[in-house]
C-alpha cells in the first residue's frame, strides 16, 4: 500500500515564500469570517473595559492591557464603521493573525501543508476561540505575540544574533507586559463556565483523540517537538491556573485556555498528520473541507447580539439622575460607563461597587465628585449607605437580593434592580411593575438558544431569573396574563 509522507524534515518542506502566502491567505480568510460577526458594542467579562479604555482617555490607563488599549485606540479612529465594534474587530484581526502564525509554527516544525491547514481551521473556527475574536479581549494580543515569538524562536534556532535575539526578547516582552496579570494577579470576575453546547463537547472529544495521537507520535519521532508543546500547554496555564485557586468555580475557565489551548491544536495537528500519511490527497481534501464546514455548527455571529448592552440599558431603566446603583458584575458597571460617558444616555447616575465602597481614596474621590453623596466605611452597608443618603434613591443589581432582604426588609424589584428602601412600598405598585416586567423585549439574545453559556452571560441570565421570579411572587389571583408571561420568560431562561 503506497503511503503518503505528511510529516517530513524541514529541508524538504517547499519554500518560505509558498509557506507565508498559505499563511496569509488562511488569515485573510479568518479576518474576513470574524470582521462580518462582530460585536457592534462589546461582550460580557474584560470586553466593555478595553472598549471604553480605547474610547475614552482618561479612562485608559485604569483599563490595564497599555498594548491592547493603545491598538484599539488606533482601531476605533478608523474611517469604516463604528468604534466600538472596530476596537472588537481588533481582536478578530489579531486572532486570524494568530491562525496564520500557528500555521507557519507547525511547518517549521516539519508537518505538510494538508495537516497544518487543518489544524488552523479546527482552531479557528472552534468555538471559544471563535466568541473571542468578535468582542474586545486582550486574549487575542496574548495569543498572537505568543504565536509570533514560537515562529521566531523556530525561526533563528540555529542562526540567532543579537539584533534577532533582540527582535525576539521585545515580542516577549510586548505579550508579558499587556497581560502581565497572568503572572498570579488573578482577574476581577469569573471569565465564565464550562456549559459548552453538546456538538462542541462531540467535537472537542474528537480533537482529544487526535491531540493523543499526535502525542504518541511525537513521543516516538521527535520528543523535542513534543516537549515544545507540552511546555506551552503547561506554562500557558500556569498564570491562570495560579489565579483561579482563590475562587469559585473551576480554576481555569474557557477564555483562559485560549492560550495553552494552542498546544492542543498542535498536538492534533501532529495526529492529523499521522492519520494523512496513510492517507490519499483525495482524501486529504475531503478532510480539510470538513473542517471548512464547522461554522454550519454553530456559526458564532454576534453582530446582532447585544445581550450586556441590553441588560445595562434595563439596569438603567427607571432610574433617574442622582440615584445611586450599586453593581455587582464587573461587565454590566463599565457597560453603564459607557452609556453614561460615551452616549451620554444615563448621565449622573452614580455607579458604586463592593470593590470601590472598600476603597477610602475611591470613597473620598466619589464623594467629591458627586457633592452632598455620603458613603459609609467599610464593607457595603445597605442601612447605613440609604440613611445617609435620604435624598437620593439607592438600587442594587439581582444578586443582592438576599443581603438587602437581610438589612432592609421593605425593599422592592424596581425595572431589572431592587430597590433599597427603609419604608414600606405599596404592594400594588410592585405588582404594576411586575406586569410591565412581564412585557419585557429585551430578552431576546439571552435566551437560553441564543446565549453563549461558556461566557459571562449565564451571569445575566441568572440576574433575569432572579428578578423575575421575584416579581412573580407579588402577582396575585386577578394578574394572571402577567404571571403566565413571566413564566414563559423564567421558562426561556
């Protein structure tokens, strides 16, 4: 049986010119793929942060990530298209970037064409790396210099001088220095969870099959290879993994493997590769054309999915200026941010945290900021923020129900927020806004089809419910259209 060699030496690949224009036309077409999808506004978690820091200059500093932030500025001053969804377009350029790099890394590495175009396409369009090259996420930098630094690497093994170890020690240092919270500075929120849909769990297992190949094969052919990925699969996570030990949840979460994540690809590559030699180049194309159908799976698409814009403007909803309204997700604070210092729709509400109410330089700053605001030391305190501030009406975001309940018993749903009240309100007006509740339209993209639950968006999602069936328990016999359709939401969700 004849057997075709997917996996040679380098001196038998083709040339470096041949390599680069495969490389970018693989990232051309991953540009043009993440480009369409776009977020016009930002996505949950770091997103609406490194939107407003590009946006808004003063704020940029306070946003972290000095490369990321100084490109997305770059990118939202661009003549096409709006700004915000330029600065997410960043991240979709960086990763089809990234997709290119990989490619070339895996032909240094002595794999043929048909396997490492593979492997860039699985990795590509898989569906995590996928979600977070259509929202700002500093991420996308983190994997294209990493990627840019292993083909240098690979690149001047034998033949590095100083001017190109220089070259190489700068990319280092770019991709440590926008991201150096990796270092054990964990992150202020929870990146998500892992509720992937059930084709992606068929075809991450595929993927594992094949990345035990490659590292079986490796194990065999060429250990030096195998430790190169397995050392950038394991010091990938190590930052994370790190960080993650002092929270809930699992300590690396889906948008933290984006990096190590990587060296899964490549070592699936290798197993295509063992898999292609035997292979016919029918066959081969066959294989490579299956993996140009994964997006009919589910193709990610978020240019007209808002679901953290929309949860921030019904946050926003009846409430007036002056009022306080206390956040407890990082995404919906900056995405309120946005809408106060970018659109200028929620001008003077004043956005507290747990975080800044801890801080006494954040609280003397607030209150001169906002004369006549009085925020007490210490952790939040409900009783003693609305006492000292009578004039001023005080909201807290769904997941302090139960500590508000616990100090302030009269306390109401109000829009998407609670209301702090030391006073008794009319049971009647809480049922009348529990039946304007029950007409809500801003639900449509995070329902559970539409919303992508390996991200923060579960964290809204639980917010809606939350609210929700609150309102439903103030509802009577006589309101039943409104309960049956707070139901059918509770039910969505």
């Amino acid at each position: 049986m004849k057997v075709y060699n997917y996996r040679v030496p380098r001196s038998k690949t083709a040339g470096l010119d041949s390599d680069r224009g495969a490389a970018a036309a693989l990232s051309f077409l991953f540009f043009a793929v993440y480009w369409h999808g776009r977020c016009p506004t930002f996505g949950p978690g770091e997103s609406p942060l490194l939107v407003l820091g590009s946006l808004v200059k003063d704020l940029a500093s306070s946003a972290g990530h000095p490369l990321y932030i100084a490109l997305g500025r770059a990118a939202a001053s661009l003549p096409i298209g709006a700004p915000a969804g330029n600065v997410n377009g960043l991240s979709g350029f960086l990763h089809a970037a990234a997709c290119g790099l990989f490619y070339l890394t895996l032909r240094k590495q002595g794999l043929r064409r048909p396997a490492c175009v593979f492997a860039a396409l699985l990795m590509g369009f898989s569906e995590i790396f996928w979600y977070y090259s259509e929202v700002a996420a500093a991420w996308a930098l983190s994997d294209a210099l990493a990627l840019l630094a292993a083909v240098l690497a690979l690149s001047w093994s034998k033949s590095a001088g100083p001017a190109r170890l220089a070259i190489l020690a700068a990319v280092l240092g770019l991709g440590l220095g926008q991201h150096w919270e990796r270092l054990g500075c964990g992150p202020l929120a929870s990146h998500g969870s892992w509720s992937l849909s059930a084709p992606s769990w068929a075809l991450l297992a595929c993927e594992a099959l094949l990345a035990g190949l490659g590292a079986v094969s490796l194990w065999k052919d060429s250990p030096r290879t195998l430790a190169f990925w397995a050392s950038w699969i394991v010091f990938g996570a190590l930052g994370s993994l790190a960080a993650g030990l002092g929270r809930e949840g699992p300590p690396l979460t889906p948008a933290e493997t984006l990096l190590p994540g990587i060296g899964f690809f490549a070592l699936a590559a290798f197993g295509a590769g063992r898999i292609l030699e035997r292979a016919r180049p029918a066959h081969c194309a066959l294989l490579i054309a299956a993996a140009c159908a994964l997006p009919l799976l589910r193709p990610i698409d978020l240019s007209r999915h808002n679901p953290l814009m929309e949860y921030a403007r019904g946050l926003a909803r009846g409430t007036t200026e002056g009022d306080i309204l206390v956040l407890a997700q990082q995404g919906p604070f900056y995405a309120l941010e946005y809408l106060d210092r970018v659109e200028g729709t929620v001008r003077g509400r004043i956005l507290l945290s747990p975080e800044l109410l801890a801080s006494a330089a954040c609280r003397g700053a607030l209150e001169a900021r906002h004369p006549g605001l009085k925020l007490p030391p210490g952790p939040l305190d409900w009783r003693g923020l609305v006492e000292a501030n009578p004039a001023r009406t005080v909201y807290g975001e769904a997941p302090f129900i139960a500590p508000i309940l616990a100090q302030l018993p009269w306390s109401v749903p109000s829009g998407l927020m609670v209301r702090a009240s030391a006073r008794s309100v009319p049971r009647s007006e809480v049922a009348r806004s529990a039946a304007a509740a029950s007409t809500w339209e801003s639900l449509g993209s995070i329902r559970r089809w539409d919303r992508y639950f390996f991200t923060e968006e579960a964290g809204l999602a639980s917010a809606y419910r939350g609210i929700l069936g609150w309102y439903l328990s103030f509802l009577g016999a006589g309101d039943e259209p409104a309960a049956s359709r707070l139901k059918a939401h509770l039910r969505d969700l």
